[in-house]
C-alpha cells in the first residue's frame, strides 16, 4: 500500500538520528498512525537507552491514546521479544493494543529472529512484513551483516589522484569530514603495520562529533584475516573501517573481504601545498566493479561502492 510505503519512510528517516548513538543496538524508527494522522513517533537514540517503539508510545497525547486500538504501528525493525537492557517492545505493543504492526524488515538477532511477529500474531494483532524491506536493511547493514556473517561490516575508505596515486597529501577539509563521519559511526579502525609506522595517523572523529573507534593495527606476518575477523566477531566489533595503505587495501580485496568501498579521488599536494610527486605508490585497481553512486565534496569526488550492486 502507497501510505504503508509513506510511513514507512518516515521510520526510516527517524531511524537515521540514531546512527551514532545506537550501535551496537540497529538504529530503528517507529510510527503510529490512526485514521492517517500521526499521533506517535520516535527513534532509538542510544544504546541502553529506550526503543523506538517505547518513545512512539511515550510521544502519543493523553487525549490520543484511546486511538491506539484503532491504530497501526509502522516499524523499520522487527520488535524484540527478549529481555535486554530494556523490556521486550513486543509485549508493550500487545499491552498498548495497537490493531496492525507494520514491520520493514526482520531482526537477525539470535534471540528475536521471528519472535517478536510471532509474539505480535498470537495476540491477535495483523503483523505486515517486508515494506520497504531493501531500504530497511540497508539502513542496518551493519548490523544485518554481523549477526548473519559473524564478522564486521567491512569498509575500505582511501583517497587517490586520477591517475591513480596514493603519495601526497590528497583528502580536502570536506572530505576528511567525510571520513571522521566514516569513524564515528564504525566500531573499529584498521591500519596496517608500515601505515602506522611511516605516518603515525591519530585516526580520532576530531572532525566529527562522535565516539573514537576501537584503533587496530595489523600485521600479516602475524595475524591471517580470517583469524582477526573470527577475533573481531568474538570481541563484539559490529563495523570495520579500513584505512591502511594500498598494500592492506589489496589484501582485503584479494580475500573478498568487503561490504562496501569510498573511493575518493583528487589532486595531490606535499605539506606546503605544491603539487606532489605522485608516481611512487598506486592505488587498488576496482574497474571491475560498478560503483552504486558518486557524490562531489568540494572538487573531490567519492565513489561508493557495495558488495550487493556488484
């Protein structure tokens, strides 16, 4: 139905306010909606903290709430229906007597994983499934893939000149916001050995307001991948951000580790600003790949890339 897909939407855009503070928790959105009007919304703001369904429910008017009967929740998440940090949003929507739940997308999530429709359904409430569901998981990419491919959500960010280079200083103040924002909202940060000994990076979300990422340096000749993402995975490390050098970028590639790419490519300089020799170190060749999307900071340009278009 076109209004199912409309509030929907706004699920989602509610969601989005969560994406720094949610993690480990997916960012979810929640709307109740009684004869088309919205009477109650909210969004899961921070992990530990309460659900999106409980802040729709808190938001609605004491003179709207004898509409709940005759309303319809919309979602983008499956509710729980285990006992966390917070009580199951599934037995508090059976409680507020809502007549439909509109869900977007399943939680992968060993203890929910269906229970919380299930939960919804033998209350007698009518439970929809799968509205916007591409956008919904998409949304909570790296939370879906954590629970569902027991390692990190990997992304591989690095800037290159067109001709290919990565020497010089090449990131623009707007795209080196770009990548803090990367920071903020990944769990961890992976530089490779010879990175982190020639250029010592801080890797901080000084740019960003958001919490620094786990730092992790890696060695090949001491670690293989696979054995550091069956680590990460144990550790709890959702979300993966690698911004090695060509060499670590290389490997990951080679082993098809990977969910999504930013390539950013511009004009290189030195540290005074004159252009810089740029034929020493080139970057990984991804022509291969179809990049989903592009988007211009500045004169620099990002090209996105993910596993799934590819």
């Amino acid at each position: 139905m076109l209004s199912d897909s409309l509030y929907m939407t706004r699920c989602l855009q509610l969601a989005r306010n969560g994406e720094v503070g949610a993690p480990p928790n997916p960012m979810v959105g929640a709307v109740i909606v009684c004869q088309n009007r919205i009477i109650g919304e909210g969004f899961h703001a921070r992990c530990g903290q309460p659900h999106a369904e409980v802040n729709a429910f808190a938001s609605v008017k004491p003179e709207d709430e004898c509409l709940l009967p005759q309303s319809t929740l919309y979602v983008s998440l499956e509710p729980c229906a285990h006992y966390g940090k917070t009580p199951p949003c599934a037995e508090l929507i059976v409680r507020k007597g809502v007549k439909r739940v509109v869900v977007g997308c399943l939680d992968p999530f060993a203890k929910v994983q269906g229970r919380g429709v299930q939960m919804l359904r033998n209350a007698g409430i009518d439970v929809t499934i799968g509205v916007l569901e591409e956008e919904c998981r998409f949304l909570n990419r790296r939370f879906i893939t954590y629970h569902t491919k027991h390692r990190p959500y990997i992304t591989l960010k690095w800037a290159q000149t067109p001709c290919g280079s990565m020497e010089g200083l090449i990131s623009s103040p707007r795209t080196m916001r770009h990548v803090h924002h990367l920071r903020a909202i990944n769990t961890a940060i992976l530089v490779g050995w010879r990175t982190n000994q020639i250029d010592r990076p801080a890797l901080t979300t000084r740019h960003y307001s958001g919490p620094d990422p786990l730092r992790i340096v890696y060695d090949s000749h001491l670690q293989t991948l696979p054995q550091l993402m069956a680590e990460l995975y144990d550790k709890g490390v959702q979300s993966l951000l690698v911004e090695g050098g060509a060499a670590t970028h290389r490997q990951f590639l080679a082993l098809d580790l990977w969910d999504e790419i930013h390539q950013e490519i511009g004009d290189a300089t030195t540290k005074d600003g004159e252009a810089a020799n740029v034929s020493k170190t080139s970057a990984p060749d991804i022509s291969h790949l179809k990049p989903h999307h592009s988007m211009l900071l500045g004169t620099h340009e990002i090209n996105l890339y993910y596993r799934d278009n590819n």
